[in-house]
C-alpha cells in the first residue's frame, strides 16, 4: 500500500467517524431539547459538519492533482 492510498483511507475512516459523531449528535438533539444543552449540541453538530466538508475537500483536491504537477523550493 503506498503512502498516498494510506493517506487517503484514513481520511475516509477520519470522514465515517465524524460522520457517526454526527449522527449522534442529532439524536442527542432530540432527545434533550433543554436550552443549554441543545446550544452545545448544536455547535458541535456544526463543528462535525465542516470538518467532515474539509476532508471531503482535501481528498478532492488531492485526487485531481497529478502526483509530480507540484514542486516545492527554490527556484533556480
């Protein structure tokens, strides 16, 4: 396996795990609607959203640049 497809499914794992804090985070929004409560689940809900948009992004990004298009340095 090469560093890159290790890379990659990580960020998959990374995105199923964030995807159940989710889930659970939205039940917990049902189920305990007290004011409190429910701002702190809210926040998270939101936090869990963009960081799994992020990934969603990055391994995007990734699969379209060509490996080798992108050199990092001086130039000469």
């Amino acid at each position: 396996m090469s560093a890159g497809t290790g890379t990659a499914r990580a960020a998959v794992d990374l995105k199923s795990k964030v995807q159940q804090i989710e889930e659970q985070l939205q039940l917990a929004q049902q189920e305990y609607p007290e004011r409190i409560a429910l701002d702190r689940v809210k926040l998270a809900l939101a936090l869990a959203k963009f960081v799994r948009s992020q990934l969603a992004l990055d391994v995007g990004a990734e699969q379209t640049i060509p490996p080798g298009a992108v050199r990092v340095g001086r130039l000469p």
